[in-house]
C-alpha cells in the first residue's frame, strides 16, 4: 500500500517537529516547507532525531508562487500549516507582518491547494488567542464561543480560520480548523512565559543568574503538551468530514504557579528572584483562558496524557540535561 502523503509548513517549529515524528512512525512519507533562514545552522535544530527522513523544501507562506511549485512537486494527501509568527506579545510590535504572514498567508496556502491538490485534506493551526476576554457562562471557551481578538495576532487568526470555513463551504474543500490553547514542551521557544521560566530558573539554580524579569503573574492559561496536541491535529484530518475543534485541558494555571511549581523543584522561592518589569506587559492582557474540549473527546476519542505538573517536569529534567548542569529536582 501505497503510503499518504503529509506536507507541514512551519515544520521546524516546537509543533511541526513533534508532527513530524507522529506522522513518520506512522508510516507517511512526510515533506516540511522551511522558511528561508540566513542561520542555516539553527534552523533545524528540532528535527535532529528525524531530519534523515523528511524531505525539505524552501518556501513561504507569504510567496504565492512558491507554495503552488511545491503543491505541485509533493501532491500531498494532508496539508498541515503550522507557520506563523505566533508570539503574541511581538505582534504588537509587527503587526503588518503578523497580518501578513499569520493571516494572508493563509489565504495563500488555501488557494495554492484549490487550484492545485483541491482534495487533499487541510489543517489549519487556529488559536485560543481568537476568544480575547470573550467567555462563556460556565467560564470556558468553546467552539460556539463569539471571536473577539484583542491582539495582532488574534485578529490575523480570526481571519485565517473564517477564510478556512469560507473555502470549506465555497469550495467543498476538506478543511478542518484546531482552535488549541497553549501548549508546550521542551522545545517551546525561549521568548514564551514557559520556557522562558524553565530556563530563568535553572540558571540560577546553578548559579549563572540571579534574578528573572518577568511580566503579568496573573494572567492564567490553559496549557497542555504539544505531543497530546499534534496527535489531535492529525485525528482531526482523519474524519469523514471536516469540522472545527477546540484542542485544551479545561485546567487553567496562573504564571504564578509556573513560577512556584518550577521554582519550588528546583529548590528555591519563586519570590526570591523574580522581579516585576512592565515591557513584558501586553497593551491589552487576556485574564482567564481555558477550553472545553467535550467535542474532541467525544467526536474523537481524544485524551492528552500530560497534565500541568508532568509537562513542566520533562521541560525542567531536559533543559538541565541540554545544559549540562549537575542539578537534583526536589519533591513539591
């Protein structure tokens, strides 16, 4: 038997490799679109256990022409689009280019396959960050929840996944929206509040630093494992038909408690080192996020196996690992 087909773009980011490896051991020939990178040396630095296997092409969301050349070359089965600039907090500061790669970009990609591989199946990376402070009675978040994006980058989602549902129902082209909230791991980017915590901490457990500017403590979030979460991706393209999903724990932890929890194992008082430094603040800040993912474990059969605690102690044991430093974790 022949085997499927999987392009993922933004495949060297934390997301895009885990799906990388999910798809491989499950028997796709899978090809990645990396986005032209002057430091070649870092660029796919998170695919070092699968790099052998893939095959790479050069592209960008934003170049229409090249999408449609690799549409083309690959005539993949499932299309997943993982790229975008998705920092929240530095769409403020580039806005036009989050629109125009995180939102247009989008649009690029869903075009590209009609005219080229119109039944191949697509998953589009929808986001949390499309909700705002918009919450339903209960205090969850769920598909049927109204959008109301307070951030660049929201609004260039919004956009994205109401153009997603337009071609699904304009074109009857398989296209399925996953609407997750945050997810992690070890290979989270530094510049997110998780991992920026996780390696604060364990520098100056070991003595490197001693404190760790911080922004909202307050704020509280939903977060998950990016290995539960790309399993659901690939569930997603799956089903007979397409359909839109929230992807979340339904558990919502506070910065605070990140703070505390990694803090506290590797045997210190978050309070001890962490300062309060307003640029880390957003102009518009969401309070209380957590999803309701009752319709992906129902439809699904979905079930993440990370919870909280377990996530951010595989990111503390790797990152003292890929540090190097001889640090003991203390029981919480």
């Amino acid at each position: 038997m022949k085997s499927k087909k999987a392009l993922i773009t933004g495949v060297n980011g934390q997301d895009g490799s885990y799906l990388a490896e999910f798809l491989l051991s499950m028997g796709y020939e899978v090809h990645g679109i990396l986005r032209r990178n002057s430091v070649a040396e870092n660029q796919t630095a998170r695919l070092n256990s699968c790099y052998e296997q893939l095959n790479l092409h050069y592209g960008d969301l934003t170049d229409l022409s090249s999408l449609i050349d690799i549409f083309k070359k690959v005539q993949p089965d499932e299309i997943y689009n993982l790229a975008a600039q998705s920092h929240v907090r530095i769409s403020f500061d580039v806005p036009i280019s989050t629109a125009s790669i995180t939102g247009l970009g989008v649009l690029n990609l869903l075009e590209s396959c009609r005219l080229v591989c119109p039944n191949a199946k697509i998953y589009q990376a929808s986001s949390s960050e499309m909700f705002g402070n918009t919450i339903d009675d209960d205090g969850f978040q769920r598909e049927t929840t109204q959008l109301v994006p307070v951030s660049p980058y929201g609004c260039a989602k919004v956009f994205a996944y109401n153009i997603c549902r337009n071609y699904r129902n304009s074109y009857n082209m398989f296209i399925s929206n996953g609407i997750l909230f945050n997810h992690e791991s070890p290979r989270r980017g530094s510049n997110f509040v998780t991992s920026k915590i996780v390696k604060g901490a364990i520098q100056i457990a070991a003595g490197k630093q001693d404190k760790l500017a911080m922004g909202n403590l307050n704020a509280r979030r939903d977060w998950g494992h990016a290995k539960d979460y790309v399993k659901a991706m690939w569930m997603m393209l799956q089903q007979d038909k397409p359909d839109d999903f929230v992807c979340a724990t339904g558990i919502s932890y506070s910065v605070k408690d990140v703070c505390e929890h990694v803090f506290k194992r590797l045997g210190m008082n978050y309070e001890d080192h962490v300062v309060i430094d307003e640029k880390y603040f957003r102009p518009e800040e969401l309070d209380d996020l957590k999803g309701d993912s009752t319709k992906l474990k129902t439809n699904l059969n979905w079930k993440p196996e990370y919870d909280f605690y377990s996530l951010l102690d595989e990111m503390i044991e790797v990152k003292i690992q890929e540090f190097g430093y001889d640090l003991k974790l203390h029981s919480v």
